[in-house]
C-alpha cells in the first residue's frame, strides 16, 4: 500500500518541466562496455535493458535508472554456453522477459521469469536468423518477425506466432512469407498486423516494404499500399484514430517523393493532409528508426538526421499532429549519436535508447530520458476524466465532462500497448484480470476523447 501512495503522489505532484529537456533525476549508473540493444517497461516502471552490458547482457533498472539489484542478471557466460549479445526484449502482461539472441553462435528466443531467472516451462525457439520484434498479443500469443526463414526448422519466412507456452502457432498461415527480411511491426485493436521492413513480395504478392495481415497470418489485401516505398521501412506506430505513422529510409513512397517519414489511411493510401514534405533533411544519414506517439497525438521521432525541415534537430524531434516541426520541444543541441528506440511512460516522460554518449552536451551513455508532457498530470485528470475507485481491484467508473457516455473504452500499459479494449455505452470498465500497475485509459464519444490514469492494485 506504501508503493501505491507512493506512486500516486509521484503522480499529481508532477512538475512542468520544459518538453525536450534532459530528465536528470534519470541517470544510469550501468555503464555499458559495448551497447545497450533494447528497453522494455514493465507496468511498475522499472526497465529491463539488454545487450552488452560488461559481464551481463540482459539486467533491469529501477524507475530512476539505477540498477535494480533485486532482479538477477543474466550473465555472458554460463555452464551451458555464451550469450553472443541479446537483441530484442519484450515483457508479457504477467511480467514475465521474452529475449531474442545469439547463444553459443545459434539464434534463440528465451523466457524469464519476473525475476530474471529462466522460465523452463517455455518451449524455446531457435531461427535461422535474427529476431527484429517481440511482441505479445492481447491473448497471450506471441508474434516474432525479423530476418529468418525457418522456426524450429518449421519454414516461416519473415515472421511467425508462436503460442504461450512457446511452440509454434500452425494456425499463423503466411504462405511463402515475405521475401526479405521483416524489420518491425505493430499489431492494430482489430487484432491485424501490418510489418514493415526491405520486401517487396508477401505470398508471392507485391508489397514493397509494407504489408497488412489478418490475424491468421493471410495477406490483407483491403490494405494497399501502392507503389510502397523505395527503401527500407524501420518503424510503425498507430494512431488512436486508426491511421498509421511509418518511418525509415525511404525517399519515396507510394511513387511520390516522401522523406524517410509519412502517414497513411487506415486502408494504405498515403495521407495527404500530414504536412511532413521534405521530412528530417536530405542527407544520407538522415534514417528514422522509432517513432512514437503520445496521448496528446504528438508523434516522437529518432533516428540519425541532423535537421528536420530546415530546422536544427539533433537525432530526435517532436512532430505536431499534422506532422509539422513542433518547436516547442527543446532538445538543444540533441544527442551525438543515433536514436534507435523511443518509449513514452505513462507520465509522458520518453525514455532514448542509442548510439550516443551525451544529451544537449551532459553525459548520458546509450540511455537517457526526457521531458514529453506540459501538462500536471493531477491537472489533466481531474479536468478531463476522473476514474475512481483509484487505485483500483475489478470495476473502474468514470465521471466524464457533463455526463457524456462513452461508446468505446481503450487501456494501455506504460509501454503504450493495448491491455483492454471494449465497446460500451456505461461508463465503467472491469480491470479484474489486468496485472497490478500504473495504466492509461482513454474514453471515446462521437469524436471526442478523454483520458486519465489509474493504478491497478
């Protein structure tokens, strides 16, 4: 109870700082003899980083960035074998680590237990080729996509679902699969998945760089994406709204010139009315690599570009809902390095993960966090949504402006994935079988939304 009076006041004593400036009550005391690959939140706060990280390559930090010695890292070497590096990290909704890896040179996935120690009751897996993305569905299924085309010796080029106990899914049908690797994806609140990365073929069907499936694993083919684009598709975030943000190396897309960032329709048709025309410079380098979006529809985007539009932009940039520069987000001189992965917690601060070893001129090795919200959180709530009882056991109600019913209720955990979903027309939500936590809930009428924050005991 202590932990949860703790949180909440953290919560509605939150200061306004500037938006884009380093957070320093984060700084890392895990400093890395080669590279953090990956983060993850768990629903707590805390965040499991993974790569080479000295004589470990997976550990966890606590929410203010020092390291958690209560959770067991996992060491280079062991008895059996060594871990080569960790690549990717993803966290279930009952807390347990799924990793994906090179393990005595083979590529395996893994899973922990909250603790850090191994979960034998996982079948683990083991591809032919290296794992881009993890991420687990609404039913506990587990969808994998990267740069292989056998699973357990089982052909699935591209991306495979495996069940929760870790063996293969044989009803995710894909066909042939995609022709070249699958770099990322993200799975829609229909349950679709539309994965990105540099094919130009899925089931033998034209799709350049970008592809929509069904929840069986058949190609969507409602979805259509024109010409696609010319290069390599790095990252892919959805709106609440439906339509989709993608980022990467492209310079054109759909046939006309779009610089390595666009928007789509929900149908795969290029979004005219997003205002991004010459993207982050015109240089080579100029990838983006992740993107975000916050609650307000603001998108976050990193990745190797030095300008956005004109504009100085250091690696990282906060684009305005109609895609244009927002300015208001002060970076200073940004970081030296790249940006490879952005995540938004709960209370709107963004974690940075990169090749960089400083923030607007202050040392920060590979790890950092920022500045997202202008907005007092206690502020926001009481405003706009209240949800009480909070913190919550089963039901949640809530108390919208001049009494508006909602007709749609979404929640998500602090890493922004979709935990629980339902069509209404009362205003309360059953959270029973949500894992303890801090979440966001958004509430929908006509077009209107409204959100709050609620903590899960």
């Amino acid at each position: 109870m202590k932990k949860t009076i703790f949180l909440f006041i953290i919560l509605t004593q939150l200061a306004l700082a500037q938006p884009g400036t380093l957070d320093t009550s984060f700084e890392s005391n895990l400093v890395s003899s080669e590279n953090i690959s990956d983060i993850a939140i768990q629903t707590d706060g805390k965040i499991i980083i993974s790569g080479m990280l000295n004589s470990e390559v997976l550990a966890r930090l606590n929410t203010d960035g020092t390291l958690d010695t209560g959770f067991t890292p996992l060491p280079v070497w062991s008895t059996l074998g060594q871990w080569n590096w960790v690549n990717k990290t993803a966290i279930q909704s009952d807390g347990k680590i799924i990793f994906s890896g090179s393990f005595s040179g083979v590529n395996k996935l893994v899973r922990l237990n909250n603790d850090g120690t191994l979960d034998t009751s996982f079948n683990n897996i083991v591809t032919d080729g290296d794992i881009y993305k993890i991420i687990q569905q609404s039913d506990g299924k587990i969808i994998i996509a990267g740069y292989f085309t056998l699973v357990n010796n089982v052909s699935k080029k591209g991306i495979a679902r495996l069940n929760i106990d870790g063996s293969l899914d044989t009803s995710f049908n894909i066909g042939m699969g995609s022709d070249r690797g699958v770099e990322t994806f993200t799975i829609q609140t229909d349950g679709k998945i539309i994965v990105g990365g540099d094919f130009s073929i899925f089931n033998n069907i034209a799709r350049k760089r970008i592809a929509r499936l069904n929840n069986d694993g058949s190609l969507d083919t409602s979805f259509d994406p024109g010409a696609g684009a010319n290069f390599m598709i790095y990252t892919i975030s959805n709106q609440m709204d439906g339509k989709i943000i993608v980022g990467g190396f492209f310079t054109l897309f759909g046939g006309l010139e779009k610089n390595k960032i666009v928007r789509l329709n929900s149908d795969g048709s290029l979004d005219s009315t997003f205002n991004s025309t010459t993207g982050p410079g015109s240089s080579n380098n100029d990838t983006v690599f992740t993107t975000s979006i916050q609650s307000d529809g603001k998108i976050i985007i990193g990745g190797s570009f030095a300008i956005f539009n004109g504009i100085s932009s250091n690696n990282i940039a906060r684009l305005n809902a109609d895609g244009s520069l927002d300015t208001s987000f002060d970076i200073g001189t940004g970081t030296g390095g790249d940006i490879k992965k952005t995540l938004i917690q709960t209370d709107e601060k963004i974690i940075i993960l990169g090749g960089f070893t400083r923030y607007n001129g202050i040392v920060r090795i590979f790890i950092a966090r920022i500045n997202g919200a202008t907005l007092n959180v206690n502020q926001y709530n009481s405003q706009v949504l209240k949800s009480y009882p909070n913190p919550a056991n089963t039901i949640i109600l809530l108390q919208v402006p001049n009494n508006t019913s909602l007709d749609k209720i979404i929640i998500t955990d602090i890493m922004g994935k979709v935990t629980l979903e339902q069509t209404t027309n009362t205003n309360q939500v059953n959270v029973e079988k949500l894992a303890s936590g801090l979440y966001l809930i958004k509430g929908f009428s006509g077009k209107e939304q409204f959100t709050s924050k609620f903590i899960k005991e």
